[in-house]
C-alpha cells in the first residue's frame, strides 16, 4: 500500500549525500545538525531508475541503499493505493440490495 518510512528490520536512517537535500528531513542528533533520510523517500526515485532502464541491483547502489533488509522494503513493495482508491464499498452494497 503506502511504502514505510523505516526499515522494518534495521530501522535504517542513512547519511545522504548533499545534491539530494530537498528529499531529506533533518534530526538533531547530540548538538550536532544532520540531514539524515529514510527508507521511504526512495521509491519515487527508485522507479525513476528502472523507468530508465537501470537493473534494480544497480539502481539500488545509486540511491545508496546497501543493505539487503532496505533492499527488500523497496524491491517488494507493491504499490496498490491507486486500486484501493478504486474501490467504493457503498457502491457494493447498492448492487447487493437490488439482487436481493
């Protein structure tokens, strides 16, 4: 449905790199400022890539994504919002009342 914002195994907040700053969201870590980014904010980048023609494994590496528990909430994630939003549960029950 909706891709997670973590990890679900490491919780993974990786340091991205600068070029990228509009996708990342800040976090204050001791008295240091970071720009730290999730799991999540991938996806829209990652089809990107594959509409490009870049294997998946090769994608992955551009978007830094390196460990196989990240790899795995992006490569399976089945995005189903569009057919869910298609999806009225008045309209069935009007079609159940006048069969019945």
């Amino acid at each position: 449905m909706i891709i997670p914002v973590r990890c679900f195994s490491c919780g993974k907040v990786k340091l991205p790199r600068r070029k990228d700053a509009l996708y990342f969201m800040w976090k204050i870590i001791g008295a240091v400022l970071i720009q730290v980014k999730v799991v999540g904010d991938l996806w829209e980048r990652y089809l990107k890539l594959i509409d490009e023609g870049i294997q998946d494994g090769d994608a992955m590496d551009q978007l830094g994504c390196k460990r196989y528990c990240c790899r795995r909430m992006i490569m399976t994630h089945v995005d189903l919002i569009e057919k869910l939003l298609k999806y009225n549960p008045a309209e069935r029950d009007a079609k159940k009342a006048a069969m019945g």
